[in-house]
C-alpha cells in the first residue's frame, strides 16, 4: 500500500480533551473509508485540503493511511510531518450517539493534521515516504 504517513486518527478508551471517551467500534461504519486529511480541521476552504487518509479499524481504534497530494500545501504537509514538526492526528465525526460522555457512533468526516489533538493516542507511528524513483524513505 502506497502512502506517506500512518497513525492513529483516534485511540479507543482514552478521554478526549473534550470529556468524552470513544469506545470500540464507535465508527465501524468507516473502515475502509478514505476521506479527507486537512490541516487543524479547517475543512470550509479547498486550500485546506492536504491529501486523503484511508481508514482502518483496529481493536484498539481507528487507523490512517495517509497520503499527502501534490499541491504546496500538501508537500508543506509531507515535510513537516517527515521532520517530526506535527506529530498528532485528529478527526472530525458528526452523527454522533452517546451514551453519558461515550461515543458509540459516528461517522468520520475529515482527518487533521494538528498540533494538538483531543485525543492522547492519535498520534502518526509510521512514515513511509515514496520518492518519484519509486524508492521509500522509512
């Protein structure tokens, strides 16, 4: 599989910044899924728009591969991200059922790129960069 960069977009059982906790198979409906990566959740501008992250559900939550587009902000994106600068990942859900502060639905919208997320285990664990000579940089 070709992408960039790969992380945890959320983490199952960790309370979010947000007070809520999302618990497993909360967004089972999206596996598989690719949606949009952006940067800080700004996802009203096309600008914003970094590349796509493809969605993969794990027991212990859900997991992006993320490949980064051929646009100036998007080659920011995969620079960044190379040099360690931004190391959290985020998403954005709506059609949210809770139960208390659990999430256990949703749909996933949107992944960001962020400074900091809501959720302490959304973080990228894998960099595998593709170069135009078809060689990778891990």
């Amino acid at each position: 599989m070709k992408f960039d960069f790969g992380g945890y977009a959320t983490k199952n059982d960790l309370k979010c910044s947000d007070g809520r906790t999302i618990r497993q198979g909360a967004f089972s409906e999206c596996n598989g899924q690719i949606v949009p990566l952006v940067w800080q959740h700004q996802h009203n501008d096309v600008d914003n728009v970094l590349g796509h992250a493809l969605l993969e559900e794990r027991e212990d939550g859900m997991y992006a591969y993320c490949t980064t587009n051929d646009t100036p902000a998007g080659q920011q994106a995969k620079q960044i991200v190379l040099h360690g600068d931004i190391t959290s990942l985020s998403i954005f859900a709506n059609h949210l059922k809770q139960k208390g502060n659990d999430v256990v639905h949703g749909a996933i919208r949107e992944v960001s790129l962020v400074l900091a997320g809501a959720n302490p285990g959304a973080k990228i664990d894998n960099l595998q960069f593709a170069h135009a000579d078809g060689t990778l940089e891990i």
